[in-house]
C-alpha cells in the first residue's frame, strides 16, 4: 500500500456523503496510541488516517526537510459501536504488513468517571520482512485500559497493560490528557521498558477538535503508529526523533 492509495482510501471513507449518516463533534480517542478506554458512540463508525514520518528531525534537518524527505509509515484503521460499550475495531500497517482486527467491551463509572475497557485482537505482521528468513508471526493480543476523566475540569490520566502471545511479553503504556478548552488539548504517552528495550517510547503533541472531526499532530522517538509495536518494543527497536500526525472522522447514524 503507497502513501497516495492511503491518501485516496481516506478521502473515499472520510469525506464522500455517507447515506444516513450525520458527523458531529466527539471526544474520539484520547491521544495517538491510547484508543482504550474510550469508547464509539452506539451506531457510530470513526476512521483514522495516521501518518508517521521515518527521517530524524536531527538529521539534516533543512536537507531532509526534518525528516520529510525519508519515507513514512501509514495506518489506516476504523473502529464501530454496536451494542451499548460494545465495539470493533480493524486496522492495516504500512511497516511490515501489519494487519489486526479486534473487539472490546467498554464501561464509565463513579462520580470522577472512571473507564475500563477489555479488548481481545487477532494481530499479524512480518519479523524481520528484510532479513534473510523473514516470518510472518500470527498473535493474541489481550489488554485493559484505564482512565479517570476530567480531574479539575480538564485534566485525564490513561493506562494501558496489555499480553503479547507471540513473545508471552507484557506490554505498559502511560497518558496524560489535558484539554484547558473543548477544542483544543496537550497529550503525552510513554511505554517504559519492561523486558530487554533499552529506551522508553513516547510522544507529545497536541489534539484539535472540530464539527466531526479530530485532528493531531504530535512528535516522540521510534517509528510506531499503532498499538502493538508501542506496547510490545524490542531491544532491537531503532529511535529516531520523528514528527507524525493523524485524522479522525466519526459518522453516527
């Protein structure tokens, strides 16, 4: 898959009319990583578009535009409510062909609302798809998401621990959401190691909401646009600083 066909594919699911479907404003996602705890609407679709720039911002950065200039990894992925807490959830991974499809159950409680949501995924993707005998591994994933919501009015903490079964390795991953206006918020995520890594993944950036739709641009080390390889780094995980950015775009009907 081409950046252009990521390019196209968005626009064809994000823009085009949608029958019986109406956009409106949402919360969507607390940040870039952390789709868990938060939970689509009841009937609602949402459709992400991320984008992650490979090159260095270090690195020569007028000559290689800081970073522009070195290739991209590219997700494309959707989420869907069906029942009450209820979703799915799909996605598609430039960097080794990554493919996951997956469901979770959802729930907010307490007078601070508090979030839990327990998601099971089926995850593929090629190790090592350079070297000499790459591998195409087949995966369980299982996590639990935590967040408490809107501590003094605009401050969110997050949690993620998930189980790889490839590896049998567990994965951590920490937030921080704080939103001083409706429209406009600061995130930061981590994923500190907890096996052989040598380094924590993290990233930073900021999240603008709109009529339907969210956009967020953020920066932070390694090259990871989806879940599994955050959670899941390996000592082998190479860290640049890189630049990134990703759109969403919720139908309910």
């Amino acid at each position: 898959m081409t950046i252009a066909a990521g390019f196209r594919s968005i626009f064809i699911a994000a823009f085009l009319p949608v029958a019986a479907m109406q956009a409106f404003a949402y919360d969507g996602s607390p940040a870039i990583l952390f789709g868990l705890p938060s939970m689509t609407p009841l009937r609602a679709v949402e459709v992400d578009f991320a984008h992650r720039f490979n090159g260095d911002v270090r690195e020569e950065p007028w000559s290689n535009f800081f970073g522009l200039r070195q290739g991209a990894n590219v997700e494309l992925s959707t989420r869907a409510g069906l029942l009450e807490g209820l979703e799915v959830t799909g996605s598609g991974v430039l960097k080794n062909k990554e493919y996951d499809v997956g469901a979770g159950y959802g729930a907010r409680f307490g007078t601070i609302p508090l979030g839990l949501h327990l998601r099971v995924h089926y995850n593929t993707y090629d190790r090592a798809p350079f070297g000499p005998t790459p591998q195409r591994v087949h995966q369980a994933l299982a996590m639990a998401g935590f967040e408490v919501l809107d501590l003094c009015d605009y401050l969110s903490l997050l949690a993620n621990v998930g189980f790889a079964s490839y590896d049998s390795r567990l994965g951590l991953g920490l937030g921080v959401l704080v939103t001083p206006w409706e429209f406009l918020g600061a995130f930061a995520e981590v994923s500190p190691p907890l096996g052989d890594e040598k380094h924590a993944l993290w990233h930073a950036g900021i999240k603008s909401s709109t009529y339907g739709h969210q956009f967020l641009l953020f920066i932070g080390n390694g090259t990871s646009i989806s879940l599994r390889p955050f959670l899941f780094h390996t000592k082998e995980e190479v860290y640049p600083l890189t630049l990134g950015f990703a759109i969403r775009r919720l139908f309910q009907w």
